[in-house]
C-alpha cells in the first residue's frame, strides 16, 4: 500500500462497508451514517490535502448494499459472480457525495492560491 501524496489523482476501491444485522433498524440506519460520515469526513482530509480521487469503485451481492450504492448515484458496470460491479466518477457525477468531495477540493484549490 502506498501512502497517500499531496498532488496525487488516484482511484479507489471501497471494499466493504457493513452494520450488523442483530442490531434494531434505528441504531443500524445510525451506524450506517456514521460510516458514510467517517467515509466523507476522510475525504474531506484528503481534499484539504490535494488528494484527489477520481474515481470510486465498489461491488455488492446483497439486495441492501446494491440499493444504497444506486442511491448514492454509483453506475453498474459489471459483474463478478454474484457480486455486481459499481462506479462512481467524482469528477463529473452529480452524486451528493462527488459534489461534497468537489467542493472540499475547490476550497483547498481556493486556500492554496491565497
């Protein structure tokens, strides 16, 4: 694995994100904000230092986390077995999360140029 650089325009790959299926859904829902927080929040630190992604990728073979990648605006792009393929091109999709990501990327391309 190699670190992370300022000035580097990379591509990433989510392998995994999950909530136990014991807990009840209210504090299972709260578990999965807190993980697409932690996920943006990350972002947000590699933005302010001029990290960007260009691309995200991630599968899922479960009914949920194929519904959740679609409503984040991540695009199918293939299969590998049971597992579907998705993207997302922060750079150009109109997904909440790319346009957080953008404009983090804008303040810190703001900051440097002060």
């Amino acid at each position: 694995m190699l670190p992370f650089r300022q000035g580097d325009k990379l591509e990433c790959i989510v392998m995994g994100m999950a909530t136990t299926p014991e807990a009840n859904p209210s504090k299972r829902a709260y578990y999965g904000r807190s993980l697409i927080n932690g996920l943006v929040q990350f972002l947000s630190k590699l933005a302010e230092n001029n990290v960007t992604i260009t691309k995200f990728y991630s599968t899922s073979a479960t009914p949920t986390g194929i519904a959740i990648l679609r409503n984040a605006h991540f695009k199918g792009i293939g299969q590998i077995g049971k597992r579907i393929v998705f993207e997302l091109e922060t750079m150009s999709s109109d997904a909440p999360l790319a346009r957080r990501y953008l404009a983090a990327l804008r303040k810190q391309g703001m900051n440097s140029a002060s």
